[in-house]
C-alpha cells in the first residue's frame, strides 16, 4: 500500500500531459508535486529531478511566485496572473505568463505557463484565420459586383466591333475585349478556391514536393539549386493533394522569382525541409501530431513595407505580380486546418506551411 501511495498524484494530474501549455501543481509551500511532460520539455529535465524541490528555483525571480503562491493560498486572490522568466539550463530563459489558481483539494495550487512567443503565434494566427474569412467574404461579394458590368462591356465591344470599319477603331474595341478577358481571368482567380470543391484523398508530402520541384525545375533548369530536406518518417495525411500541390508551388515560385539576382550571380537556392513536432496549437485547436514544411531561399527578403500584408489579396511584392499567390495558399492551407508562417530578412526567407497529422 504504502508504496503505491507517491503514484497518485501522477495519475491525478495526468490529463496535464495532454496540454501544450505548461503545467505545475505544488504544495502550499511551493514545493512541486507535479510536472506535466510540456514543462520536462520546456525546461529539459526530467519531472521526477523536479518534483519535491522548490519550485521557485526555477524561475529567475523566486521571490514573485512565493509571494503570489502566498496570496493564492491564503484566499487573497482566487487567480493571479503576472509574468517571469522561466529557467532553462543553458539556454535562454523563456518568458512565460504565469497563472496561478487553487486546485479542489486544499493546500494544492495549480501554476499554468503560457510561452509568451506562443501566445503571439496564437494571437497572430487568429488574426490570420480572421483575416481569411474576411477575405474570402470581399473577393466573393467584390468577384460577383465586377463579373457583370464585366460581361456587358465585352459584350458591347463585341458589338461595336462588327460595326465600325475604320481599322484603328476596331483596333480600340479590341483593346477593350482583351482587357475585359483579362479582368474576367483575374476574377475567376479570385474565385477558384472557393468554387472548386475539397478532394481529399491520402497525401505524401514529399511526392506533393517532388512535383513543385519538378516544374520550379522546367522553369529554372540551369541557375537555380534545389535542396531537399525531408524527414522520412512523416506519415501520409488526408488531404486535397493538388490544393497542396498549388499552395506549395505559389510560394516556391514567388521564391524562384525573388532570386532574380542570385540566379544570375549563381548562388541562387531554395531548400525545402520537413519535419514532424508534436503538441501544437493551430486555430484555437490542440494537435498530438503536425507536419511542418518550410520553403527556405536566400533572396533579398519580403519588403519591410508589405511584410505585415503579403498575405493580403493583390499585395504583392513584384510590379509584374497580381498578389493573389500568398493569399490563396493560406486559403488552401487553412482548408486543411492549418497556417502558413513567414519569417524574412536579407538573406534567408522561410515560409513554413503546418499542417496537423491525424
């Protein structure tokens, strides 16, 4: 009996582990009675190492959380927030939200931490899901408003073409047909994804890489390095292949065109790299599992001035661009729950698509 009694708080707290935050639980004398496995990553220690010690050590300024561990107890507050550094060994102390709150057994406090860069990730991606839907509502309603005074002006022209026979003005009403085709391929752009319906079926990411490569390769055959990076261990995924296909080639090619001048001093290379990482949080939704893939140049890097809004439709970096390649591969992205992250600078740009795994 007596040595099975220091496994139940383990197996109390257990559904903690499921949590991609982090997660403490001590005495009202600070010392920890449990670790959940997000803070042993966090921190690279073992919770058995932790666990009985003063859970303050672990913090830059142990004073704060005695003292808000003091207030808790003793009904001071029923939750109290502030935020610390949490230490980490020999790396870089990580800032943390810490939220402290009585468990339902007395004399237990529970201690949440939330990595301060992953609640600006969050906030960041609810403000892309956002922006998305906000999108997707003014292409569709703007779509509809040029589609047709779009048609009766080609159609006008059509007529006035047959008309008129001076060769100069028909030259004009040709003029107008051409530029009112092209506003209607524009539209239908704008309007492709939420037309065409979701196929899903199995997907290997890597054969989806392979097949952007391919045609990157078609395009760019002699100056342009493409280096592959994959975790082979990645599983296949339900998912509508030929959106993923295209949102990947959208940011490769944007890639590709953005090494103008490293392709004609030689040194021009995209890198494409896969990994698996556990635990995450996409659209206010927790994953075991999620696939990661970056499109990683060394290019002069997305422009200060658009960097907040490339995502944006026709926000687009190139005078010859239309601006809608970004914004639809969010959109394809998104439709398999998950988002696509940019992090630029002179030199290195990586777009990184996640995606959760089943």
């Amino acid at each position: 009996m007596a040595f099975g009694k220091p496994a139940a708080p383990a197996r109390r707290f257990q559904p903690f582990d499921l949590l991609a935050t982090l997660v403490a639980v001590v005495r009202a004398d600070g010392r920890l009675l449990f670790a959940n496995s997000a803070l042993e990553d966090a921190m690279g220690t073992s919770r058995r190492t932790l666990e009985g010690s003063p859970f303050g050590a672990c913090f830059l300024e142990p004073g704060v959380l005695a003292t808000a561990i003091e207030g808790v107890r003793d009904n001071d507050f029923a939750t109290l927030r502030y935020e610390a550094f949490l230490r980490r060994g020999a790396q870089e102390p990580l800032p943390v939200q810490v939220t402290l709150a009585q468990t339902d057994r007395k004399g237990e406090i529970l201690i949440e931490m939330s990595p301060q860069e992953q609640q600006v990730r969050h906030d960041r991606e609810e403000r892309l899901l956002g922006l998305a839907q906000a999108n997707k509502e003014l292409i569709r309603n703007l779509a509809h408003e040029i589609k047709n005074p779009l048609g009766g002006i080609r159609g006008a022209a059509q007529l006035l073409q047959m008309e008129v026979q001076a060769r100069d003005l028909i030259e004009y009403t040709q003029v107008i047909i051409h530029e009112a085709d092209r506003l209607q391929t524009l539209v239908d752009r704008l309007l492709a994804p939420h037309r065409r319906p979701h196929v899903v079926g199995d997907v290997n990411i890597h054969e989806v890489i392979e097949r952007v490569r391919s045609v990157l390769l078609a395009e760019f055959p002699h100056d342009l390095e493409i280096e592959r990076d994959f975790d082979p261990s990645i599983p296949e995924f339900r998912g509508d292949r030929e959106q993923l296909i295209q949102a990947t080639l959208n940011i490769a090619h944007n890639a590709a065109q953005a090494l103008a001048e490293r392709r004609e001093a030689g040194d021009a290379k995209i890198t494409f790299r896969t990994r698996v990482v556990r635990k995450v949080i996409l659209n206010k939704q927790w994953w075991r599992l999620a696939l990661e893939l970056h499109v990683i140049d060394n290019g002069p890097g997305v422009p200060d001035d658009i960097k907040d809004r490339i995502f944006y439709p026709l926000v687009s970096g190139r005078e010859s661009g239309t601006g809608l390649g970004l914004t639809l591969a969010q959109t394809f992205v998104q439709q398999h729950h998950g988002v696509i992250e940019c992090d630029s600078q002179p030199g290195r740009t990586d777009f990184k698509i996640v995606i959760p795994l089943p």
